[in-house]
C-alpha cells in the first residue's frame, strides 16, 4: 500500500501515512474553511488500510491549531481507527499538545473520550 | 435606503475601528485569501505583545473560528447597497482591555428572520456552564454531519467554550430584511 504524504500549508497540516511502519502523522495546523476536500484522501486511505493493518499501529497527531470543521474530519480518522481497534490489532493515538495550551490538551481528552482506541497525551515542552 | 440607518452602522463601524487600543481593525470583503492575511498579521502581533502562550493560542483560536464563522454566514446585501458594503461585507476587530484580556469584535449583515435565531442561541450558550458547553461540544462533534460547505454548527459553541465569558451581541437595523449582527467575546487566560 502506497506511503500517503502531503505537504503542509499555511492551513492544512503535513500528513504521513506509512502502511509498511504502521506510523500515522498529521503535524502542523488544520484550519481549512472547508475540511472535508482535504481529510477525503486520509479517511480513503485508512477505509484501505484498515482492511490489513500493521501489528501495531501508532499515530501521532501534534497539531498547533484546528478549527471545528476539522474536529469532525479528524473524528471520522479515528473511527476508522476504531474499526481497527475491533478487528483486535493494536493502535495507540499519541495526541500532543503544548505546554500550557490546556485547550489542545482537552481537545484530546474530547476525543479519547468518544473513540475507543487507547490515547497517549503527550506534553511537547519547548 | 435608509440613510439615518447606514450612518448608525457606519458610526458604528468607524468608533470601533478607529479605538488606538487595537490590535487588528480590519473592514473589507470576507474570503478565504482575506482569512489568511488576518491571521498572518494577527499571529506576528500577538507574539509582540508581552502575554502567556496561553492567552495568545486562545485569542488566534477563537480568531480563526470567529473568521470562518464570518466566511460561512456573512450574505452579500443587495445591488444598492453593493457601493457601499460590497460583497460578503463584514469587519473583524481585536483591542486589548488590559494586559491580560482582549475583546474581539465581529460584524457582518445577516437577514432579518436569523436576528431571533442567532439571539436564541447565543442566549443559550450564555446560560451553559463549562461542563454543559463540554457535553454539548462533544455530542454534536460525535452525531452531526458536516454540512457540505464544511460548517459543523460547533464554531460558536467552540468560541464560547474558550471564552469562558458570556458572549455579547447587538443587531443594527439597516433596513426590514437586513440587519449588521455585532459579536463581542472577550478573551483571557482562564
């Protein structure tokens, strides 16, 4: 299955997805108007992926801003991930945030709290 | 036209833009491309000015959220008014109320029917509490669909859950049909 890499921009983050290492990154800012044209391509690749997963899958989501159009892309990612979690394969959301940026950090504990797949909050200390 | 009525939103308007204790004071025609320069200028601003990461994070996240609001909800007004508000018209104004706490203001033309609507919803999210806008947040995050042009119908509950204050609004009539919907949030660290 192909490597999934996009270039971030001063909107939408960078994104690499690589189906051999089972490593998943979404880094930088997600502040599109419109999400939906931009996550299309990551929910395709994960309804693929999710078919034969990596042993063990790890994702690492370290965004420094989102807005809410995003929110809800970024659930549709991690209910793929569910799926993944049912078929018994392990995956492991690491979520980081900022020291001090308490808001990121709830917007995780939002998601861990909604998605059944084991969250790791990770502080990023400059 | 009403004249007395344009000469109140434009009053209206120039007070507010004109106030020195600004940080961003911004009129014009609301795209995307308008978007991205505000939060060029914005984020350079706040990283000049002498406040937490925390309070400079909340005041450019509930910017960006302010901002798509205006993008998705802001309605072009008629031909006659277009040389004076063309286009998806709307303003976008940051002041600081003390070195711990920004007010941010957004403007945009709205129909008259939406005045009752957008009053009753942000009278509710002013009647939540934290716990309350949390569960909110997260319920229409779990079941409601993104509409096609990417709103999500979470933006305000999303401002006034960063917030953590009551948000402030006013409508100034332009004529029957159309109304200029004023939105004040004010932002601190906690």
């Amino acid at each position: 299955m192909e490597t999934l890499v996009i270039e971030g921009t001063q909107k939408t983050p960078s994104v690499n997805f690589d189906a051999s290492k089972g490593v998943l990154e979404i880094k930088g800012r997600s502040i599109p108007e419109n999400s939906i044209e931009f996550y299309r391509p990551l929910v395709e690749w994960l309804e693929k992926y999710k078919n034969n997963p990596a042993p063990k899958t790890e994702v690492h989501v370290q965004l420094e801003y989102f807005n809410t159009s995003s929110s809800k892309c970024i659930l549709d990612l991690f209910k793929k991930l569910e799926d993944i979690v049912k078929a018994q394969h392990e995956v492991v959301i690491n979520w980081y945030y900022e020291e001090d940026d308490e808001d990121m950090l709830e917007a995780g504990e939002d998601y861990e709290s909604i998605i059944k797949v084991p969250f790791k909050m990770v502080e990023v200390i400059d | 036209m009403n004249q007395t009525a344009i000469n109140n939103i434009e009053t209206f308007i120039r007070t507010k833009l004109e106030d020195k204790e600004h940080i961003i004071a911004w009129r014009g025609v609301i795209s995307s491309e308008a978007i991205s320069n505000i939060l060029i200028e914005l984020e350079e601003k706040l990283l000049k000015e002498k406040i937490s990461v925390k309070l400079r994070k909340k005041t450019y996240n509930i910017s960006v959220e302010c901002l798509q609001n205006l993008y998705h909800h802001c309605i072009p007004l008629p031909d006659a008014y277009q040389t004076i508000y063309p286009g998806k018209y709307a303003i976008f104004y940051i002041n600081l109320l003390n070195k711990d706490a920004y007010m941010l203001t957004t403007g945009n033309f709205i129909l008259q029917p939406k005045v009752k609507s957008m009053s009753q919803k942000i009278d509710k999210i002013n009647t939540l509490t934290q716990e309350d806008l949390k569960e909110m947040y997260k319920f229409i995050l779990n079941h409601q669909k993104l509409s096609a042009r990417g709103g999500g119908g979470l933006g305000l509950i999303d401002v006034g859950r960063k917030s953590g204050h009551k948000l402030t609004y006013e409508f100034l009539e332009l004529d029957k049909d159309y109304y200029f919907y004023v939105l004040n949030v004010k932002i601190t660290e906690e």
